[in-house]
C-alpha cells in the first residue's frame, strides 16, 4: 500500500513541495507541509512557496481548504505560493470552486521560479490555460524508491 507524503526541499531561500504516492491528494501530506512550513517561516525562512503536483489527479476540498491555509500563512509574511506541474483534472477543480485566482500557477519549476524571481507585482495569481483534449496522458504518480 501506498503512503503519500511530501517532500520538502530548500531552493533559493524558499521551499518546494513535491508530493509523492498521492494520485488523489489526501490531506495529511498538506497538513506536513504546513508544519514545515510554520518551522520555515518562524525560523525567518523566504515566504514563498513552489507546490509541485506532478502526478496528482485529484484534489478535492480537504486539499483545496489545506492550500487555502498555507496560503493565510503565507499572506502576512508577503509569501507566495506557486503551483506547478498541474494536472488538467487538478486544476479545474481549482477554476470550479473560483481558487485559481487566489494563487499562481505556472507549467514547470523554473517558470515558477521565474514568477517568483519577478516579485509580487509581476506574477499577477494567474491560471494556466487548459490543455487541448487531445492532450497526452497524465503524468505517471510518482512512487518513491525503496531502500
């Protein structure tokens, strides 16, 4: 059986989320990444926050209210949070429940490195476009190795 989980790693002064084992997005990999979170920033870490969700094809609303957390976290601090490497699936439930405006999204880690680098006034909390039907397939789940 799968665990899903995150891993956080440090780039350039901010943090990048990848999420590993969770083609539907479960809660407790958001709830990890907010205590990292909360750590980074008490610890006077960069505010902003790249969230790749390579492999993921489901977010439902317990995800949707845990980004929406990191995202209370971030405001005060003047974080931003970047999501990239968005499955079409993901992000219209972003655009259905009206979330996509609340953040950036952007198709890979370097343009959402780029949005980062350009500043607040820059980036603008834009969606991407959805990808044509004829579309390849999703992204493979990302499995972690064993050891």
């Amino acid at each position: 059986m799968l665990k899903p989980s995150v891993q956080i790693h440090h780039v350039n002064g901010h943090i990048l989320a990848e999420f590993w084992d969770c083609h539907r997005l479960d809660p407790a990999p958001i709830q990890d990444l907010r205590r990292h979170y909360e750590d980074h920033l008490r610890a006077r870490g960069a505010p902003d926050l790249i969230i790749d969700l390579s492999g993921v094809g489901f977010a439902g609303s317990a995800a949707l209210g845990g980004f929406l957390g990191l995202r209370k976290l971030s405001q005060p601090a003047g974080g931003r949070i970047v999501f990239c490497r968005v499955e079409p699936t993901v992000l219209e439930v972003f655009r259905v429940s009206k979330l996509d405006t609340l953040f950036s999204f952007a198709p890979d880690r370097e343009a959402a490195q780029a949005l980062l680098d350009a500043g607040p006034d820059a980036d603008g909390a834009r969606a991407l476009p959805a990808r044509p039907a004829s579309s390849p397939t999703p992204a493979p789940l990302r499995r972690r190795k064993s050891s």
